[in-house]
C-alpha cells in the first residue's frame, strides 16, 4: 500500500454504503490512485488505462452497496478494472477480425460460425491479457491497434529497435500460448515467429487425421461358393 495515499478505512467505506454521500465521495476520491494505477498496468494504452479507471469509479459510486466485505474494497477494484481492460481488448480484437474479414462479408456467417468466432476472440483476447504488461501493449499498439512502428515507439518510450525486440517476444509468448491451448492439433505446426497477431490467429486449425475403419467383407450364409 502506498503510505501517501492509503485506501479508505472500513468504517469510511461502510458509512458510504450506509447512503452518506460525503463518505462516498472521499471514498471514490481516495480510491482514484490505486485505480488508475490498476489500469496503467493492465490497459493498453494510457488512453484505455483512463476510460477503464474512470468506469471503474463510476461502476465504486454507482454500486458500492454491493460491496460484501468492507476489507475487500481494493480486490473488488482490481477485478473491476481487470474486467473493463479484458472489454476492451475483446473489441479491439473483435473489431480488427472483422476487418480483415470484410472481403468474405457477402455471405452472412451461420449461427455456428457466429459461436465459433466468439469463441476465437475470446481464446485470443485470454492469450493477449496472460501476456506481460509491455508484451501486451506493444503487441495491441502495433497489431491491433495497427499503429505505425515509430508512432509505439515513441509513445512506449522506446527506440525503434527496442520496440521491435519487445514487439519480436510479444508475438512469439502469443504465438506459443495459443498453440499450447489448441489441443486439435496431433502435432506441432512450425511456422515464422514473427507475425503480426491478426496473421498469428488467422491461422487454420488442423484437425486430426481420421483412418478409415476397415468393415469385414459380408459372406453369403450359406460359405463360399
């Protein structure tokens, strides 16, 4: 915990969930710190980290009656944002899928390939949060984002060729988390590390070989003639 900027004691959080309007906006006030420091580790981009930190505020003054622990204020919080940060990324995903899927709109998807695409976005956007928090923002910033090299670079703080041996590592931990979670595959499929995340995931899914099951040849009842 931060000494400069303790959380809220359990008798300030109580007396806000009790209806007192002046505790609820010190403990909204006093939450604001942590919060935004949740999500600058979490979110993208600084942009992303904000909107997520402020609904998360508005999600603490909204529903703080809620709360069931008065001691757990801080790991509510931290699941808030966590969740916001997870929304996002799903829509950034979500959204560049659907683009680079534009060509091959003129058939409407079936409902099963409505679930099956779902179902993609949310194994990716798991493998993109499991990353580290600098994995993970340069791989969002460049790839889904599709922002210019130099343009992530400069807003990481980083010199081009930084960036790209961050962005080369990002690829490669995504590349490896969502091979190891696709279990269809009877064996590993070797292919260039260095991808772009909407190449990464684009790619088909191998489906084990079946061997065709040899059925005895039917004799007539009464043997060989």
């Amino acid at each position: 915990m931060n000494p400069r900027f303790p959380w809220p004691d359990e008798q300030l959080i109580k007396a806000a969930q009790d209806g007192d309007t002046a505790s609820l906006t010190t403990v909204v006030l006093a939450s604001q710190p942590h919060v935004r420091r949740f999500a600058r580790s979490l979110c993208a981009s600084p942009q992303d980290a904000e909107d997520a930190a402020q609904e998360a505020l508005i999600i603490l003054y909204r529903k703080i009656g809620t709360l069931r622990a008065t001691g757990a204020l801080a790991s509510w919080m931290f699941r808030i944002v966590r969740n916001e940060c997870l929304r996002q990324v799903r829509l950034l995903v979500s959204r560049r899928d659907d683009a680079a899927a534009e060509p091959e709109a003129a058939v409407e998807p079936s409902a099963e390939d409505a679930v099956l695409h779902r179902l993609e976005v949310e194994r990716i956007t798991a493998a993109l949060c499991a990353l580290p928090p600098d994995q993970r923002q340069v791989l969002i910033m460049r790839d889904v984002q599709g922002l210019p090299g130099k343009t992530v670079a400069r807003a990481l703080g980083l010199s081009s060729a930084a960036m790209k041996s961050r962005l080369h590592r990002a690829r490669a931990a995504l590349r490896h988390s969502l091979t190891a979670t696709d279990q269809t595959v009877d064996q590993p499929v070797h292919q260039p590390v260095d991808q772009p995340v909407d190449q990464v995931v684009r790619q088909p899914v191998r489906q084990p070989v079946r061997q065709p099951v040899e059925k005895p040849v039917e004799q007539p009842l009464g043997g060989d003639s």
